[in-house]
C-alpha cells in the first residue's frame, strides 16, 4: 500500500489537516462542517422561513370505512373528512415514520402495513399494526432492503421485494399481516424481483424483474409458488394490475415505441393488445378504482401531468385529458364510489398540496398544503424552452435539450444576473416545473437566474433521447452542459461569467465532471453526495444495487469499460479541477458512500482547489431531517453568494 493510500484509509482527518485544509467542526452529535461559515445554519433558517408553506399532509388513500382520507405528516398518520375539518391523529410511533402507510387487517383488525428505516441507511423493516397499536410489529427478518410494499384484496396478505444486508441477494416474500406470521419465499436471486399486483381471489400475484438480456411480467401461484412468465421485453416493464375479472393484465413499457404505452395482456391466450399507443407521451402512473371498473392514466407532458379515466372493462375513454393540466401530480387515488381522486399536487406557483381531483370538470379542491394564509406570494414561473446541443438528431436536426428556466424580474441587458445551473439525478429522471423553496429563494432573495437542464438520459421525452447516454456515451450528457454555457452566452440579461452548478448523486458527478471538462466557465460548483469515480462507486456501492447499476453506466468488469471509466472518473481528472467545491454527503449513504466523497475532497485540494464540506453522520441519500436541511439549504446558499460575488 503507497503512503498516500495508507494515509487515506488510516489517518484520514490528519491528511486533510496537513493538506492545508481547515480543522473540522462538530456541531452537535451528527454534523460536521469544514471550510463554511458559522452562520449556516441562520441562512438556512431563513430559506425555512422563505415563502412559508402550510402544514403539507401527505395523501395516502382513503381509511378503511371510506368516509375520509388518510394523511401522513412528519412519520404519523392522520385523518381528516373535509378541507375544513381538523386533522386526527391515527398512529403515532416514536423513532417509527409510518409515511408509507398502506390499509391492512392485522392479525384479522384494521390497520396497517408500512416500512421504516434507520437514519436513511435504506434498510427498511416491514411494520404492521392495529389501528390502536401502542407499538408496532416488526414481520420482516434480519436487516435488509425491503421495498415494493403491496397488500392483497383482502387485505391479509403483503408482498415485498427483499435484498439482505451486503448479499446482493434478492428475494420475493408474501405473508400475513400479522406478528410472528412466516414469509412464503417465492424466489432467490441476483434480479431484483418487484411485486406488483394480488389477483381479485388473492390466489396469484404479479410481480417484473430484469433478467441477463430483458425484462420480464411474471405471476406467481401462491398455492405452489410456481412461476409464470407472462410477457418479456427488451425494455422495462413499469407497472402491472390485474383486471376486475382477473382474466387480463394491464402493464406499460415502451419496449414496442418510443414513448411508455399500455397494454392488456389475456391470460388464457398471451395475447396482448394496445389500449393506450401513439399519445407521444410516456405514461407515469396508473391506479385502478376500488372495483377495478375504473382506471386512471398520468401522462407527462413536459413535465406537467395530465390525467385521463379509461373503462377498463369495455376499454372505453371515459374522460378525455383535460385542456389544462392541474400541475405535477405525485399521488393518486381512486375515491371508494369511483367518481373523484384524492391526489398530490404541486405547481410552479404553489408548494405541494393534497385534497381531491374532479376528474370530469378537470376541478381540484386542496385540503392540506400551499402557502401560510396571509403571505404575500410571490409568483415565480419558469420558461419552458430548448437549446441546440453539439450533435444532431435522428432527423438531421440539432438535438434539442429541454430546459426550464427561472430568471429574476429584474434581469436585463443593462443588469446581466448570475446563474445557477441544476443538473437532476437518476440519471433517469426529470426536471419538473414543480415548486421549490430554496430555488425560489435563489432567484427572488438572491437575484440569480436558475436553469434547470433535462440533459441527454431524462426521461419523458421518449426512449431514444434516455438512451442516449448509457455506457461509453456518458460524456455526451456533460457536453450538454456545455452547450448550455454556449447558449447562456447568447443570453443578455445572463451574466455567462458568473455561473455555478449545483446537483445531487447522478447530478453530482455531472457537477464535477462539467467543473473538470470546462474549468474556467464556472466560478464553483455544488456535488451533494454525488458520485466521483465510477469503478470505486460499483465496487462499494450497496450490492443489492450493483447489477441495476452497471445496467446504467456499464461493467466495471469489461476492460473497455474500465478504461473509459478511468478517463471520465471526476477523481482522476480532480486536478482539472479549479473553481471552488462544496461537497454534501450523508454518512449513512447506501448508495453512494461516504468514501466517495472523501476521496475526491483529498484528490481536489492535492490539485490546489479549495474545498468546503458539510456531512450528516444521521442522514443517507439526501437530507431527510428538518434540522439537517436548515444546514444543507444554508451551506449551499452561503456557497453560492460568495462564489457568485452576490454581496459585491
């Protein structure tokens, strides 16, 4: 082992010290800061303070009797019969987030099922309860990833997707809503195997998966536990429901078009048909009424949702999407007489709220959520546009990458603003016109324009632009950003010398991979857990995680791939590296783990970058905790003002 090595894994704080870096700071049990101001935690209570929300309870469904919807608040349950009516606590656990919450009868009474973890390390247990439980019950065993939660028709029976603590190994379990009851193992393996659906009668039950070559819709027989392959596809297949009748099964993929479609699959026969083809939109979500009679359909249209209702008996279109779309929908349910929707929403112009959707009139009623009464608010709306990246598309034609852009009112030609540019994560996800607080603060309280880029990878615009920069192709998605730094240029009131980026896991290495390829257009940048180097991040990342990983960004294992990694990794270019760095990371991250990050913080300052750091010990993929966010929206707006010489 090279002393630098040694000096990593043995004397880390030390290295860092002798490095030049500044001691760092524990605040409390659980945070750690280095190289940030004191008064992050005051900024960051300022952005709490920023455009207040009302309390935003958290639609999950309807109670058991029908007569109110259920809501989850900061890990409790509540629930409330009308938009005026108070909010009445159902469940209330210390140490215990019930958010998941999903109707079940335990051990034969109402109540319900849920996951929880521990400080976001993901390894989430399987809880079920009574509706006037003193405590919980734990029915999963061991410590494992536990996820795709499912409860049967009759309510006595749950299902989950299983990967034991550093296994890598996957199981499906079913088994009673009850405590001491003993999973029924359906399968064992390296694929990840979602349950999706119990058939009306219970006695089946649906579940997807990747295999080596494709995907897979199979059923399970819960008398034997047999297996059925239904359908294979070369892509995804991203939900599956059963029919009221139990004959057919409804499932999306986009693995026959371009854009995610629906289709019914005849059990007898195999014989699928297209209900839903030729939108050009992907379908997001699909929910099903208490009968089964009715289905409803999201589509994502640039971002926005919209919402159509099917007869999925006679396949008929019962209500056509509406002209205007309600916003970007996170949730949706099926009121127990069929005629509304209890959903989550949010707008550009207002936070998160719940309440019910009149599908026909096109109507929502909120009943939680929004701005606190009496604010004054201050309407911040992004332009939806496009610019020309570097190469052409299938057509001949300059690609096009979509992007939402958030401009302070006061920029202009005479006063250029600096700009923040926010790559997403996944790398398969999207950049929605959806609110939020701290961006809103960038633009209104710290005047800077923000630019929201759906860079090749997004999802939403259709299977050829996700794909466009899987394995050796991954460059391309950063010569996105810089062609968005070209068109910035071209921006008059976009002041293209002081621009930062800012992003989160997939987004954080588009942030130090954009800060190495084009070091002197950027004035800092911002990697919140994000991954540094793709060969060290599959090797230590979760194992439960590694072969859907290496689906995405491609296997370690094969020598081409290797070298490509080693030539794209944000570690071995970290002396590219010139501008100022903050780097967040949560130290319970199962994802990307906390090493990445102290790796690349010693390989950029042994480059001579300056460095800052804000750790959560308590936290894993993101900041979950209120008091932690108050540290990671001041750290990062403390960053950006001085960076962005915004106090000048």
């Amino acid at each position: 082992m090279s002393k630098k090595r040694h000096c990593l894994a043995l004397l880390f704080a030390l290295c860092l010290t002798s490095a030049g870096a500044q001691e760092r700071q524990q605040i409390g049990d659980n945070i750690v800061m280095d190289n940030l101001p004191q008064t992050v935690h005051y900024l960051g209570e300022t952005v709490s303070r920023h455009m207040r929300t009302a309390n935003s309870y958290s639609v999950r469904g309807w109670t058991h009797d029908g007569d109110a919807l259920l809501f989850s608040y900061r890990g409790n349950l509540y629930q409330s019969k009308g938009p005026k009516s108070k909010y009445t606590e159902l469940m209330n656990f210390e140490d215990i987030s019930i958010n998941s919450a999903l109707k079940a009868e335990v051990c034969g009474t109402e109540g319900y099922v849920f996951l929880d973890d521990e400080d976001g390390d993901e390894y989430a247990s399987v809880y079920v309860a009574a509706s006037k439980a003193v405590q919980p019950d734990k029915i999963s065993t061991g410590s494992a990833r536990n996820i795709s939660l499912r409860v049967s028709n009759q309510q006595r029976l749950v299902s989950y997707a299983s990967a034991e603590k550093g296994t890598g190994v996957w199981r499906l379990y079913v088994q009673p809503a009850c405590r001491g009851s003993q999973p029924q193992q359906l399968y064992s393996g390296a694929s990840p195997t979602y349950p999706k659906d119990f058939h009306p009668n219970d006695g089946h039950l649906l579940s997807t998966a990747p295999t080596a070559d494709d995907f897979k819709l199979s059923e399970w027989d819960l008398e034997t536990g047999s297996e059925r392959v239904l359908v294979t596809a070369d892509e995804k297949i991203s939900q599956a429901v059963y029919s009221a009748d139990g004959r057919y099964v409804f499932y999306t993929t986009n693995a026959l078009s371009e854009f995610i479609e629906l289709y019914r699959l005849d059990r007898s026969t195999g014989e699928s048909i297209s209900v839903l083809a030729d939108i050009g939109l992907d379908i997001q979500a699909i929910a099903l009424s208490t009968d089964r009679q009715k289905m409803a359909v999201r589509l994502n249209r640039a971002g926005f949702s919209t919402i159509l209702v099917i007869d999925s008996v006679n396949l008929k279109l019962l209500v056509p999407p509406p002209k205007r779309s309600p916003g970007v929908v996170s949730a949706m349910y099926f009121s127990p007489d069929g005629d509304r929707l209890a959903i989550r929403l949010s707008q550009p112009t207002v936070p998160s709220r719940s309440g019910l959707y009149d599908y026909r009139k096109g109507h929502f009623e909120p009943w939680t959520g929004g701005f606190v009464p009496g604010q004054e608010v201050i309407d911040l709306v992004p332009e939806a546009t496009t610019y020309s990246s570097f190469d052409k598309d299938q057509n001949g034609k300059q690609r096009q990458i979509p992007v939402l852009v958030y401009r302070p009112s006061n920029a202009s030609p005479e006063r250029p603003v600096a700009v923040a540019i926010l790559p997403h994560g996944g790398p398969e996800s999207q950049s929605q016109p959806s609110f939020n607080r701290l961006y809103h603060y960038y633009v209104t309280e710290l005047g800077i324009a923000v630019i929201r880029p759906n860079i090749r990878g997004s999802t939403g615009y259709g299977k050829t632009f996700e794909l466009l920069d899987e394995a050796v192709k991954r460059e391309d998605a950063v010569r996105d950003i810089g062609a968005l730094l070209d068109w910035i240029d071209e921006q008059p009131e976009l002041d293209s010398s002081r621009v930062a980026i800012a992003g989160g896991s997939y987004g954080g290495y588009v942030v130090l991979a954009s800060l190495a390829a084009y070091p002197e257009r950027f004035r800092g940048g911002i990697s919140r857990f994000g991954i540094t180097d793709f060969a060290t991040f599959l090797k230590n990342t979760e194992p439960y995680r590694v072969d859907n990983r290496r689906r995405e960004y491609g296997d370690e294992r094969d020598p081409e791939i290797a070298r490509f990694f080693e030539r794209i990794s944000p570690m071995r270019n970290a002396d590219k590296i010139k501008g100022p760095v903050l780097i967040i990371q949560g130290g319970n991250d199962p994802r990307v783990p906390q090493q990445q990050a102290e790796d690349m913080i010693v390989a950029m300052r042994a480059g001579g970058a300056e460095v800052s750091y804000l750790l959560a010990k308590d936290e894993g993929h993101g900041f979950k905790k209120s008091r932690n966010k108050r540290f990671n929206d001041g750290a990062q707006v403390a960053f950006l003002r001085r960076v962005l010489q915004l106090d000048d």
